[in-house]
C-alpha cells in the first residue's frame, strides 16, 4: 500500500486471521506506515474476538541491500539508510535489524560478505518472494553454520501470497511485539515454508501480472 504492494494493510490483517496466523509484521518499503496503519485497525476492533499481534517494521533500502526491521512499539519513518547508523537507530529505538533475502543479488540482498560483516540478531532465510532455485535452503544452511538465528517471510505483495514462508514463534512468546522479537533474538523461532518451489514461481508470477494490470489502470484512471 505505501510501496510497491497492491493490497491494504487491513487486507493482510483480515487475511492473517482468517488463516489463524497469529503474527503478523507490514514492512513496506522505507516506511512504517503501512505497519501503522494494520496497528490502528487491529486497536478499531478491540471489542471484537480478533488475537493478532502486529509488530511496527519495515524494509529499509541500505547502502549495502535490503534488511527489515522490527520494532517493540510502533515508530516514526527516521531510520538511516547508511548501515552503521541503521544498527545504531535500531538499538536505540527498541528494534531489531535482519537482512531481507541476503543472498538473491537480484532483490538487493545484502551478500554473504556483508551478512559476515556485522552482527546481525537474526536472517531471513525462506523468502517467498525468492524464485532462484534453492537460494532459501542454501540461506538456512549458511545462518545454521554461523549460528545465526531463522525467521521466514511471505513477502506477500498481495494478500494471496501471505503465509508462502512464515515463522513459528513459541506460543508463550507470541503475545506482544516485545516477546516475539525477544523469541527471534534467543533463536527461538524456526522458518517454515509452506509451498513449493514451483508454486511460489508461479503465485509469483500471477502477482507480478495483477500489479501490472493494476498499474495500467491506476494509470489510465489517472489521464483520464
């Protein structure tokens, strides 16, 4: 919604608990407001029956790729772009940082030389949005060989691909923000992916068709 997705924040919401997810995190591109947003939605419907934790993040564009981040309570779009500072903004605002698919150089992954580099709490390792063959398996292998801990992602840019990967977190720990973040840090957490190579590619492509519809139309809407 505020970067390159076409779904609502309140779509992903929506569809994260008809599917019992009880998790979820809206990290756009370089913005926390589309994590806002699913958080003030949630907090409208407090008198409802809904479970759902929405943690503040964001997929911030660094000097060096792509690293999401995570926060204990919800904060304002000043996170630095330049690495360093990015660990520093992030200790000091209760965040976390975690390199988004480091591996695939063709969605500004971060690289194994960087992944190396720097003290990093956690990794992506099972992307959804990954369509090179085995690149989350060889991830996983490097994360398991540096000690590094695991989260996965859907990295859903419509609702239909939203829990693609997604993360096991301990049910004592999946109450809050805090605990959850907490849970990834203690390497507590275990990755799952819940489709197939070949069906990621192919959802991957659908998606990848609709937002090029959806653009043509946007576009039209826009001249006429």
């Amino acid at each position: 919604m505020y970067s390159d997705g076409i779904s609502r924040p309140e779509e992903y919401v929506l569809e994260a608990i008809k599917n019992n997810f009880k998790i979820i995190s809206i990290t756009d591109h370089n913005t926390f407001l589309g994590s806002k947003r699913a958080i003030e939605y949630v907090k409208d419907h407090v008198d409802t029956k809904w479970s759902i934790v929405v943690i503040p993040g964001a997929e911030i564009r660094t000097n060096i790729g792509d690293v999401l981040v995570y926060c204990v309570d919800y904060v304002s779009d000043t996170a630095p772009r330049d690495i360093g500072q990015l660990l520093d903004w992030c200790r000091d605002n209760n965040c976390i940082a975690v390199p988004a698919h480091p591996l695939d150089l063709t969605r500004s992954g971060i690289g194994i030389l960087n992944l190396c580099r720097y003290p990093w709490p956690a990794v992506e390792t099972y992307n959804g949005g990954t369509v090179i063959p085995f690149i989350n398996e060889i991830t996983s292998t490097l994360a398991k060989i540096m000690g590094l801990p695991e989260i996965g992602n859907s990295d859903a840019h419509h609702v239909s691909a939203l829990g693609i990967c997604y993360t096991l977190v301990p049910v004592e720990l999946s109450d809050s923000a805090e605990f959850v973040i907490e849970a990834i840090v203690r390497g507590l957490t275990r990755p799952v992916e819940a489709l197939s190579y070949r069906q990621r590619v192919r959802l991957k492509l659908s998606i990848r068709n609709l937002k090029k519809r959806v653009k043509e139309i946007r576009s039209t809407q826009e001249t006429s």
